[in-house]
C-alpha cells in the first residue's frame, strides 16, 4: 500500500507545508519528506524510528529547524498511521 500526506506545521515561527512518503513497512519503517524552505528551494530527506522509537531525520545537512521540528514531524507521521490503522478496523 502506498501511503502518502501533506500537513501544515508551523516551523520556525512559519507555515509549512511537509509531504510525507512512506518508503518501507515493517520493522523498517521509513518515510521520505520533502519541504520547500525560505528561498523556495526543495529540501528532501528521510525520517526512521531510532532504538529509543523516536523520529529522527536521516539527512545531516539540513537546516536547523528542520532538525529542530523532529519530533513535531514525527507525531504528524504517528497521527496518520494511527488514523489509517483506525480505518482498517
């Protein structure tokens, strides 16, 4: 199944708009992101649970509030799953 979204998270004292892939099921579970920035330049990266199952972006160079906005776009990824799985029960 492929699973993909767009949310609105306010980041940096700014509206953006993050589109969210799912790369993987499983244990392995990995969503593509991409999300423009100030310039209006793309910038694309991966985001995986970590051992402690936090999100966490995969991408070192990245600007600082997109790693800043880690756990905001984690729970965006949990709030889809978690309505997905509502919706096949």
């Amino acid at each position: 199944m492929n699973i993909y979204f767009s949310k609105i998270i306010k980041v940096a004292d700014r509206l953006r708009e993050f589109n969210f892939r799912q790369l993987s099921s499983g244990e392995d579970l990995r969503y593509h992101v991409d999300v423009t920035d100030e310039r209006g330049n793309r910038l694309i990266f991966n985001m995986y649970k970590d051992s402690t199952s936090h999100w966490k972006t995969a991408s070192q160079k990245l600007p600082l509030w997109v790693h800043n906005a880690e756990e905001l776009l984690g729970s965006a990824i949990d709030e889809e799953l978690s309505q997905i799985n509502h919706s096949k029960q």
